[in-house]
C-alpha cells in the first residue's frame, strides 16, 4: 500500500476499482443469464403456441367425434324402432298365416262345389271354369282358387251357363296368374 501511496493512490481507490471490475463482471454475468432466461421463455412460449394449436386441433377432432357419436346413436334408435315395427310385422303375418292354414285346411276338408279352371286369359283377367248352373254356380258368386293345397286367391262368377262359367280374376298375389288346373271350390 505504501507503493500506491506514493504514487497518489488511496487504497480506497484502489479498493472501489476492484470492487467496480468485480461487479461489472458480476453484471455481465447477470445479464449472459437473463438473455439465457429470455431466450428460454421464448422457446416456452413458442412452445405453448404449438400446444395450444395442437390442444385446439384436438378439441376440433373430439368434437366432430362425438357428433359422429350422436348421429349413431341416432340411427341405431332409428334402427331399433325398424326393427321393433318389422318384428310386429312379421308376427302379425304368422297369425294371418295361421290363420289362413287353418281356412285352407277347412277348403280342403269339405268342399260343396270342387271344379277346376279350364282356360286363362292373362290379358282380360278372365277364366273359364267347368262349373255351371248345373252345379248351383250363380252369377256374383265368389269362388277359392286352390294349387298344392294352397289357396292363390278368388274367382267371380261373371256369366254362368249350364256347364261352364266366366270369372274375373282377383289372384292374392298379383305377380302369380291362375293356371289352367287349379282347383276351385265354393
């Protein structure tokens, strides 16, 4: 000390210089960190952008997803509905089945007036019968088309004549047309 005396120095001088070196060196060291920190909170942010992009991209999708769930549970309602209608359906026609097996076994049990259908005209709907006034067969009289022991639907009587009779044609089915054979009965 007594060397910088003498040069003029105080060592109060001597010791704010070194102290001055040590804290601009401790400052630039404190802001090499806070650029650190700066740019470290800048790759978070940009970070947190993309997440929230994602996140946002992802809530789309979850929403288009359950729509897409909503919509099929829908249909499968609708679905379920069809398919309750359709089983009512189809029982009710097993008892018409019933109950048309039960009518037809009678048809076949006791005919009064059996006869079959000699000619078929296809185009007026007409059918010619060997049954006829002999046989009780009046004018307006409906008639019971039979084949395999099935009933196909109804004649009626148009003209009567002594042995044979005109009918018009009414099948149960309209994309079957009577046949020459089948059966008829009263």
């Amino acid at each position: 000390m007594f060397a910088l005396a003498f040069f003029g120095v105080s060592a109060g001088a001597v010791y704010a210089t070194k102290n001055w070196f040590q804290s601009r060196s401790h400052i630039q060291a404190l802001q090499t960190a806070l650029e650190r920190l700066h740019r470290e909170i800048f790759l978070i942010q940009e970070q947190k952008g993309l997440l929230s992009q994602r996140a946002l991209k992802m809530e789309n999708v979850l929403h288009q997803k359950n729509k897409k769930i909503r919509t099929l549970q829908w249909d499968k309602r609708n679905l379920e509905r069809e398919f309750f209608y359709a089983k009512s359906k189809i029982n009710s026609l097993k008892s018409k089945m019933k109950e048309l097996s039960a009518a037809n076994s009678a048809f076949q049990l006791k005919p009064s007036v059996q006869g079959i259908i000699v000619r078929v005209n296809p185009v007026y709907e007409y059918a010619m019968i060997d049954l006829g006034k002999e046989q009780g067969i009046e004018e307006g009289k409906d008639l019971f088309v039979i084949r395999d022991g099935v009933i196909q639907g109804t004649l009626r009587t148009d003209q009567s004549f002594e042995a044979f009779s005109l009918c018009t044609m009414h099948p149960a089915n309209p994309a079957y047309f009577f046949q020459s054979g089948d059966r008829v009965v009263e």
